[in-house]
C-alpha cells in the first residue's frame, strides 16, 4: 500500500485525493464547506466528522445519501453533491 | 449465519481490551467497528500509512496488535443494524449477515453533546471532535482562524493540537469557572487528580503552549450565536453564569471563520437498548446509562457494557472496564463462574471513577444550554425542527420525549435523533416537570439498503 493519491469525479470535475482519505476530507481539502442543501434550501457540509450527524451525506457511486467522512476515496469514484434526493 | 462464544461491539479502547481479554480466556471472539482502522476515537489511526504515528497512536496500534494476536477476528467497516440478546444484525458495505453470540460486549462509546445555538448549522461549525478526527486521520485543519468553544478537556486538547498548524486559533472558551469550582470542591478535586500525574501533565503542557502562543484561553465563558450568512464569519461569545447562563450584557464579537463546539459527551446506548438493557438516566454519567453489575452485566445476561457507552469515563476508565467486561464475558460463554478482579483492576477502577466524579462536577451540561437556542433556531438538524415548533409541542400537551418526536418530526431524520435528543429530552422535562423515559431505539440503526433486508 502506497499513498499515492487518488483521482474522483465531484459532479464530474476530477479532484485528487491522498489514498486513505475520507470523500469528506477530499472535499474538506479543496476549500469547499458544504456540499448538501437541505429541504429548506441550507448549505451542509460536515459537522460531526466521525458518522454520527448525517449532515455530509452525498451520493456515491449512484448510492444516495452516503457518509462523505467515513467513506474513503476510491480510484473512479463518482461522488454528486447537492441534496436530498 | 456465524458464530461466536463473545462478540465485542466497537474497536475503541474499551472494545480492544474485552476482545484480547475474551480471547485471552480462551472464548471465540469477532470484534466488529463501524470503521475501517480499530481504535475508536481517542486511538483513531491515521488514514495514511507514511504518516508518524503520535504517542497515543502508537498505544492503540499495540493494543490492536495484540488483540489480533491472541486470536481476536476483527471484522472492519461492520456496523450493528438491529440486535437481540442472541443475535447481532451486521451490515458491511451494503452486505448484511448475523452473528449469533453467547455473550457480548457492548462498547459502543460516545458522541458529542453540540447545544443548539443560533448560527450552529452554518457550514464552518463543527463538533471539537470533528476537528480533531479530522486532525488525527487526515491531518486536515477545516479552517484558518478557529475559535474553540465549550467544556471539558478536549476543547483545550484540540487547541492545543491546532497552535502547531498553519491556522490561528482565536481563543479558547471553557464554560465552568475552573478555579472556582475547583476551590469549592476541594476534596473531590484532590481525589480526581489523585494518582493521575499523566492527565495534569497533559492539561498542563496544553494550557502553556496555548499561552505561549498568545491564544486567550477564557474561563467561565460560552459560545453564543455563530454569525454568517453562508457560512461562518464570526462567532458572538458571553461571559456565562455558574449554570452556564449567558450574562446580558456580556456578549462580544469574534472573528472567526470556524467554530469547533463541544458541550461534553454523550453515551451511545442504541446496541443496549435495542437488545433491551435496563437504563436510568445519569446526567452526571452524560445521559442514559446501562444498569451493571460489579463484572459490568447489563440486565440481559451474558450482554456486558464497558466503557463511555456505560457512562463517560474516558480511555483509562475504558481500557480497565473493558478488561473486566471482556473476561467475565469470556467465562459466561464457557460455562464457567465469573473471575474476580485482580488488585490491579480494582485500583484502576477506583481511580479512574474518582477522576470521574471530578469530570462531573466541573463539566456535566448545565442548564444554561437549553437557554441558547431561540424560536427560530433549528435543533434537528436533519428535519429542521425549531425550538419553536418544539416549545409549541409541548404547549399543546407533548410530554415526553417521544410524543414530542412524533408530532413534530424532530429527531426522525437519519442520524435518529443522536445529535439533537438530548437537547429534546431536556426542553420537554423543564418545561413538563414530567421526568424523562428513554426514547425506544428501532432496527436500523444505520441506513442498509433495502434489497439486503429482503434477501435475509
């Protein structure tokens, strides 16, 4: 295992990742703070960080509201912010 | 359909401990976590492999290590989705399976206690335990000018983890008036600290780093709204009263584009109340808390509880509790009678549950907390109740927890109420009078796709 990094698709716009790091942190890395608008139109990103909360959820790989911070990056990743489905 | 003479939920140091002792006494053993690396919070491991280790790190290796060592099977990634006293119900990725146990170990730990305030959904405002998770896995800082804010030791600990980074911490605001307190209870402080050189050199060695680097650390002082429109750009603090209370008058303005919050902890008893461990409620203890024998027996037999999951203790209290949990565990599921604690276990306990009582009085949530959010401020976070829709609620003849739950939605959402129950169950026993009953916990407890239901 190396940490070579990892390339995933944010809404189709390829960002790199450290091996290991969480879709949460990626995000996190590139200076975004939210990426889910709640029923009531509020930006989201994480808060809890460690799976509790629910606030960072996305959609992964077709998967909807998935845990960005205890999911980790994986080469290929597709990763669609924006809300509730 | 598997088997196991023990089964230890979470790989924190409670878990950790129960499996190698388990495993040790010669029972069968699956350690299951939620996560990917065992550890848990306190000995959460780095995501990369090249980064150094800290010190604390490197001990929840060795004891991962040894574990797997004396034949524990770790099972990662695996979280609990219903139980029974018989059964656990598994999910991996989107794969569920069960477990059937003679005995278990729940030690499922803790999470934080964020009071809803003003402000506190902005993105930019985070649990302290958020910043430091994301600090210790991902040597990530979400921020560049960090005001932490709350009670106990691990706003001071993520400061003090912070100064070294490329971010200016803001300030640092406790909301118990420590020297006071301290003086007012002079012999349950001189018992807390007794014996635990290491925790005073770390409190320490924080507090004067913090000060060398000319970060305000302020006692008797509380966060009070988070400003912003999009996101956090500034943070209104107040001086707070001996009940938390923000003292008007007080209030200041802090520039800051992060907020790391933290209101104490809260005990995760969803496993235990799902199987159907007796609770009361022990607001010292942080909330809800498994009823125990001496060996840590829930009042299911053959299911121990050990660790901050049983009541917050920290990672000493849940290295000892764990070994005590996971040997008697080990000797129900063999038939065997139950060993009695070694000399060394009885100290550690002892000490550590007076460093408890100490934790306690300087730092269980206070009333203050249940003042700070307003009519419009949202407390559940994932349906969007306000404290309005909550007040009107039970106005209208909510008097428990639960009703108001089902009238207003609040604590419904996917994270089930983790994050703003507590907050919940509060507001309706000081506005009813009517003591609190625990919230029934339901199956799932995390989401799990529903053609793996269908299949099993």
């Amino acid at each position: 295992m190396t940490d070579a990094p990892v390339e995933i698709l944010v809404d189709g716009r390829p960002i790199r990742a450290p091996a290991g790091a969480s879709v949460a942190a990626a995000l996190l890395a590139t200076g975004r703070r939210a990426w889910r608008t709640t029923p009531s139109g509020a930006p989201r990103g994480a808060f809890c960080a460690i799976g509790v909360c629910f606030d960072c959820t996305a959609t992964v790989d077709g998967l909807p509201e998935v845990r960005t911070c205890v999911t980790t990056v994986a080469p290929g990743m597709r990763v669609s912010t924006g809300g509730d489905p | 359909m598997t088997a196991a003479d023990v089964v230890v939920v979470g790989a924190g140091p409670a878990g950790l401990a129960a499996a190698a002792a388990a495993a040790r006494a010669g029972a069968s053993t699956v350690l299951v976590d939620a996560y990917e690396r065992p550890g848990g919070q306190y000995f959460r491991q780095p995501a990369s492999v090249t980064r150094n280790r800290s010190g604390v790190q490197e001990r929840g290796r060795h004891l991962a290590a040894r574990a797997l060592s004396v034949g524990v099977e770790f099972r990662p990634h695996t979280a609990v989705w219903d139980a029974t006293p018989t059964d656990l119900h598994l999910v991996t990725g989107g794969t569920v399976s069960t477990l059937a146990f003679r005995a278990a170990v729940v030690a499922t730990g803790a999470h934080e206690r964020v009071a809803a305030f003003p402000g506190w959904t902005l993105p930019g405002v985070y649990a302290a335990g958020a910043v430091q998770a994301l600090l210790k896995e991902h040597d990530l800082v979400p921020g560049r000018r960090v005001l932490v804010a709350g009670s106990g030791p691990l706003p001071l600990v993520v400061a003090a983890a912070l100064v070294h980074r490329p971010v200016r911490v803001a300030g640092v605001l406790e909301a118990t008036r420590l020297a006071v307190e301290t003086v007012r209870h002079p012999w349950i402080g001189a018992a807390g600290l007794w014996a635990q050189g290491a925790r005073m050199r770390e409190g320490l060695v924080g507090t004067v780093r913090l000060l060398r680097h000319r970060v305000p650390v302020r006692t008797g002082w509380g966060i009070v709204r988070a400003l912003g429109d999009s996101e956090v750009e500034a943070a209104e603090v107040a001086r707070l009263d001996p009940q938390w209370r923000p003292v008007a008058g007080s209030e200041r303005t802090v520039e800051c584009d992060t907020l790391a919050v933290h209101h104490g902890l809260v005990p995760n008893t969803d496993v235990l109340r799902l199987i159907g461990a007796d609770v009361v409620r022990r607001p010292d203890l942080g909330g809800w808390v498994p009823v125990r024998t001496p060996w840590l027996e829930t009042s299911i037999p053959g299911v121990f509880a050990a660790g901050d999951c049983a009541g917050i203790g920290g990672a000493a209290l849940s290295l000892v509790e764990g070994d005590v949990a996971g040997a008697a565990a080990a000797c129900h599921a063999l038939g065997r009678e139950p060993v009695r604690h070694t000399a060394r276990q009885r100290a550690a306990l002892a000490r550590e549950r007076r460093f408890q009582r100490l934790y306690a009085a300087l730092f269980a949530a206070r009333p203050g907390l249940t003042g700070l959010p307003r009519p419009d401020t949202v407390v559940c976070r994932c349906e969007e109740t306000t404290r309005g829709e909550i007040d009107a609620a039970i106005a209208a003849g909510a008097r428990t927890t639960a009703l108001v739950k089902s009238t207003t939605r609040c604590g419904m959402g996917p994270c089930q109420g983790r994050i703003c129950l507590p907050l919940v169950e509060q507001l309706t026993a000081t506005a009813t009078g009517v003591p609190p009953v625990p919230v029934t916990a339901r199956a799932p407890l995390v989401p799990i796709p529903f053609d793996a239901v269908r299949r099993c």
